[in-house]
C-alpha cells in the first residue's frame, strides 16, 4: 500500500491517471502533452505508477501504451473505504460494443483493456481453473452455473438464462490462452464478440495473471463496465485460489449486467 499511496500523492501522477482513466492505451508521446515537464520527467512518473502496479504497459511495435489497472485501487477501497459503507456505490452499467477481429496478427494489434493481478497458487492451478467450467461459480460475481459444450463455456445468471460465452481458440501451454467473449446478458441487443487472452508467468511464489480484452469497439469503455467487470472477477479469482473461499465480488444486478 506505501507505493501505491506514495504514487498517488503528486498531481502530476493523479493527471496522467485521470488521462488514462478517460482513454486507456496511450502512448508516451500522447501523454506527454498533458505536463509541463520534460519527456524524461513524464517517463519517471510513468515508471512510479508502473511500480505501484496503477498501470501496466505493453509494447506494439515501436510503441510502449499505457493502460490503467484498477484492482490496486479497488482493493485500497475494500481496505480503506467498504467497511464503513452502509450500502455498496452502485456500478455503472456494462454498454459494450465489440467486433470480433477475423484477420491481421494478433501479437501487433493494440488491445482495448489490461488489467494485471498476482495471485498465490501454482501456474498448474491457475491455467487449469480457467479451463474448468465448474471453477467458475466459486469466484465469478454474477454467475452461478456455467455449461460446457466441446471448447465453448456458457455461463448463466441466477435466473438460468445464459449471460456470456467463451470458446477457446488458441493456448500455449501454461503460458496463454485466448477466447473469444460472446455476451448475451441482453437478448435486446446484437453485441457483437470480442477476444480475450489470459497470460501467465511465474513471480516467485505468484503468478502474474494479464488480460488482455480486445475488439472492444470504438470508443471503448475500460473506465467503466469493462474495467469494473474485470475487476470483480479478477478479485473473486485470487481470493478463492488463495483461501478456498467462495468469492463472488459484488455480485451485479442481473440487470445491470
């Protein structure tokens, strides 16, 4: 926690937060105009949040974006804040677009939403539990069943009706997975698929867990439902593998999802 409230301590840092909170995936050069300092200046802020885990970054081509993470903070907030509520802030709505992308390389496109967690448990434990359809109701806020039906996991909401599909397209062994996200919380509307990619990497006795969701749509919504989403499940995940404790974080309104 000393990092991350030592990093939020200067204005500079709590703008370029701010910037990237509104539009996540900027580069350096798109950063640099928001302070009145030098590109170095704005580099060793950069680096500051990076440290504390507020932000994570990935390289496409010659540039480095930026993305904000957001379960540091929400775990201050389940600290520091969530104990003396009365009532949980109500969350915003999940309004996602996405476009299933057919063609191009998927290691030089940009994605939409990064998000990094560590979580304690073996990568043999981790990599296995993404897989495993039955895993999903002990961490996943909203879902309470979830159905397999050859690569293709549908989870459903308290009411039984299906809420989202995943179909495994690709997978390193216990380095990589990538899925498609298929919504289906609203009948109403034709949202189109998206993708998702799991990494994972030993830290030690963690493993460092990176989602990667791309196809969003223009514009995306990271600040928001995506990221609030993410974060739910992330958080539910790491609890359960780490102390074997249903974890729902939340959970939503099925009809805010």
């Amino acid at each position: 926690m000393d990092d991350l409230f030592k990093a939020l301590s200067d204005p500079a840092r709590r703008t370029l937060l701010d910037s990237l909170r509104d539009r996540d995936g900027q580069t350096l050069q798109d950063l640099q105009g928001l302070l009145d300092m030098t590109r170095f200046g704005v580099m060793k802020h950069l680096g500051v949040l990076e440290e504390a885990g507020l932000i994570t970054t990935k390289k496409v081509g010659r540039f480095k974006h930026h993305y904000l993470n957001a379960l540091p903070l929400q775990e201050a907030i389940d600290r520091w804040i969530d104990p003396y509520r009365v009532k949980p802030a109500a969350r915003a709505v999940l309004d996602l677009k996405y476009q299933l992308e057919d063609e191009g390389d998927p290691e030089m496109s940009k994605p939409d939403f990064v998000m990094e967690t560590y979580i304690k448990t073996t990568q043999d434990r981790l990599w296995d539990v993404l897989l495993d359809e039955d895993a999903i109701p002990h961490y996943h806020f909203i879902c309470s069943k979830a159905t397999r039906n050859g690569d293709a996991i549908t989870m459903h909401l308290p009411d039984g009706s299906p809420m989202l599909t995943n179909r495994l397209l690709s997978s390193d062994p216990k380095s990589r997975q990538e899925w498609t996200f298929e919504p289906h919380w609203d009948p109403t509307a034709d949202i189109p698929a998206s993708r998702v990619i799991y990494l994972l990497r030993n830290e030690g006795e963690f493993i460092r867990l990176t989602i990667e969701h791309y196809d969003l749509g223009v514009p995306a919504v990271p600040g928001e439902g995506v990221a609030d989403g993410w974060v739910r499940w992330a958080a539910g995940l790491k609890t359960w593998l780490e102390t074997g404790e249903d974890a729902h974080i939340g959970p939503m309104d099925a009809a805010e999802a």
